[in-house]
C-alpha cells in the first residue's frame, strides 16, 4: 500500500477512467485524496457526468506516469460513502476547498476503491511490481 500512495502522491495528477453511460470510454483529469483505514480515497462532485458514470458502471481505472517513465495502473471499485473523516481529509487540498469550501457541501463526494489492484511499472525490463489493496 504505501509505494502506492507514495507513487500517487508524487504523481498528483492522474487520469481516471470509466464506461460512459453512452458505452463509450472516458478518461479524465484526478487527484488522489489519501489512504485512510486502508483504503484509497478519491472526491469528486455529484452534478457531474463523472459521478453519473460511476453510479451506472463503479469499475474504473487509474493511471499516471511519473517524470523518470515509470507508470502505475490502478483499478477497482469506487464505492461512495458518506464519510465525514475521508470528506475532512479531502477538503485539505487547497484546489478541493476552493471548488466545494467545507466538506459538508451537499454535492461534495468521496469514493475508495474496493478490491483496488495496481501494477508500477517501468521500461527497465525488470517485471512490474503488482498490488491487492
């Protein structure tokens, strides 16, 4: 768990993928929130068309490569919660407390990933590194 959260973490801007509502792949632009209880935690908004994915099709998958061309892929889950802890720890990012201001922010959410399982890889030719989380 923690190489991956630290290779979150060092790679903020990741890019999240799901099954449209239309059937059709989507990809966009995330940031990791945190490990808490062991879990990986994500936030998002629930007017957009993202959450409406997730809501229809929970399978997603993460990926983001770093500065020395090492990737991760990360895929599970994503379980929405009302989770007061995980919102608080979520609205520390300065980016999230501009876009919602405080975690009770009715369309203010938070996903982990359940059965989340990730793969760091490289082009060093040594085989990839693979994670249940």
């Amino acid at each position: 768990m923690n190489e991956v959260v630290k290779f979150l973490k060092e790679n903020p801007i990741q890019f999240l993928a799901t099954v449209g509502r239309d059937r059709k792949a989507k990809c966009r632009p995330f940031m990791f929130a945190g490990e808490l209880d062991g879990k990986l935690w994500f936030c998002t908004n629930n007017q957009k068309d993202v959450y409406k994915d997730m809501q229809a099709n929970p399978h997603i998958e993460i990926s983001v490569s770093s500065p020395t061309y090492a990737w991760i892929r990360l895929n599970g889950e994503a379980v929405f919660e009302n989770n007061m802890t995980a919102k608080e720890m979520c609205i520390q990012n300065p980016i999230v407390k501009g876009q919602y201001g405080e975690a009770s922010n009715p369309i203010f959410e938070v996903f982990y990933l359940k059965n989340a399982h990730a793969v760091i890889a490289n082009f060093s030719g040594n085989p990839p590194k693979e994670y249940n989380l």
